[in-house]
C-alpha cells in the first residue's frame, strides 16, 4: 500500500505479540517496508545480545531495519515480570552505554568497552549490518532532564511524545536543540517523528457512526469520546490531511500512527488511497 514502516509495541504483558519475534516473520513475507520496533526497552536485552539480534535481521530484512530504543519507561510492564527497574537516571545511562555497546559492535571488527553497567572484551559481531555506517537509531521518550541528552548524543530520528501538539513539540525541540549544541551536534541531523492515533472514515457521517460506536462500547457520550481523541489523526481523508499538514509545516515528515486495535485493512487502504497520494506529490 505504500506504508513506510512496520512499528510494534515491547511489551511483555497483555494479549500482544512480541515485538522482535513479529517483526523478524514480517521481515520473511515483505520486499520494502521498514522494520522499526516503537520501542525497544534496552533493560528488556543486554545490549551485545540486541547488538546481534539486530545486525541478524537487518541482513536478513536486505537493510530494512530502523532499531527504535528506549530507556524502558513501563515500570508496571518490568514489575510484573520480574525486571529490575532503576532510576531515570540509571535508566538512561544503561541506554547511553547501549547505545555505544551496540555502534561498537555494528562497526568495529573487534569491540571494547568498559562502563559502569556494560563491559565488552574484543567482542566481534558478524555479519555486521547491511546498512551503513549502520541502521538509523531511533530513540524514543521525553525527558528532558536526561532522556533528549542521550537523543543529542546518539538519536539519528526520535519520538519524543504522544499526540504531541505543535506547541509541545517545539518546547521539547528547544530542549533538545540547546543538547545538541552542548555536545557540537547539529539539530537537523535528527529527524523528528510524530506518533498519533489514526482513526479515519470515508465521509463525515461513517466518522460520526464510527465514534457513536466506539463512545458506547467505553459507556461515554459521544462528546466526551471525541474530546478524548483531540490529539488523535481522527475524521474524514480531508480532515486527516489538514491536521497532518499543520505538522509538515513545522518540518515533521515521518508520522507513526496507531490505527484502532483490532486493524481494519479497510482502513489501512483509505488511507493509502486518499491521504498518502497528497503528501507524496509534495515538492
């Protein structure tokens, strides 16, 4: 249909299946699209091992991966099952340290490292990954205390909120931008992504039939089910494309959106056919 990427959720608890297992079948009966985990918890893997997971699947996949990675901000997803969970501040200074661990790994023939919570002595990894210098790092959350650090020093894309307005998405850039010039990095070599919702009907009444539907299904008016998708990608093909354009304008171009569980394929095809074609005509 033309879609960029495939994005699953990491986690361990709930009716789901799991994120690498699914996205290395997805990699066996698919050409094109991208392979992006949205994202991973680096405590959920060591980072040599995920390392390897991922040169695997991206020689695998023809260079199909994008290797998304968070610090781990479930607690409740860990608690249950028996992971550890430090600190924010640990937490991101395990994922910087992976970060590293993983890059050495990807592009040197024999690795070193020696940190507070991951050593490595002469390690190799082969193959190393089709793409190079290696498969783009995306690394999801929003912190702005330690989190958009770790983007600055090692984020190729990232995703630094959920149904983010345009103003909350500049706040947080301005943070990240003053990172990036800490550590003489260059904003623009970040691209930042945008993930929302997707809830999309054919014409105004299917969308008004639709959250009727979905407002009774929760117990709640029809009002309220629509306040509570405000920051939602949510109506008609044309509303879709004029709320999206409002953030192409501020320089957002990769969009990861979430469409109503359980998938309906008719959706995936409206939204190929009546909103992808205005975005991918743009100059």
């Amino acid at each position: 249909m033309g879609y960029h990427s495939a994005t699953l959720f990491d986690l361990l608890n709930g009716d789901l299946l799991e994120s690498w297992t699914t996205l290395s079948a997805l990699a066996a009966v698919t050409e094109h699209i991208r392979l992006t985990p949205m994202v991973l918890a680096n405590t959920y893997r060591p980072p040599a091992l995920l390392a390897k997971m991922a040169s695997t699947l991206d020689v695998i996949s023809g260079g199909r991966l994008e290797l998304g990675i968070g610090a781990g901000g479930g607690r409740g997803d860990h608690q249950a099952s028996g992971y550890a969970f430090p600190s924010t501040r640990v937490r991101v200074a395990m994922l910087e340290e992976a970060m590293e661990v993983i890059k050495r790994l990807w592009t040197q023939p024999k690795a070193d490292f020696q940190g507070t919570y991951y050593t490595l002595d002469q390690a190799s990894n082969e193959p190393k990954p089709l793409q190079k210098p290696h498969p783009p790092l995306l690394i999801g959350g929003h912190g702005e205390r330690y989190l958009l650090k770790a983007v600055a020093r090692h984020a190729d894309l990232c995703n630094i909120g959920s149904e983010m307005s345009l103003e909350e998405h500049r706040a947080k850039l301005d943070v990240l931008e003053r990172y990036c010039r800490e550590v003489g990095r260059d904003p623009a070599e970040i691209e930042v992504t945008h993930n929302a919702r997707l809830i999309i009907s054919e014409n105004q009444q299917a969308f008004d039939s639709k959250a009727a539907h979905a407002a009774s299904h929760a117990n709640t008016s029809v009002s309220d089910y629509k306040q509570s998708i405000s920051g939602a990608i949510a109506g008609t093909p044309e509303q879709c494309i004029q709320q999206i354009e409002s953030y192409v304008q501020a320089g957002i171009r990769y969009f990861m959106l979430i469409f109503q569980d359980p998938v309906s394929v008719e959706d995936l095809q409206l939204f190929a056919r009546e909103v992808m074609p205005y975005f991918a005509t743009r100059s």
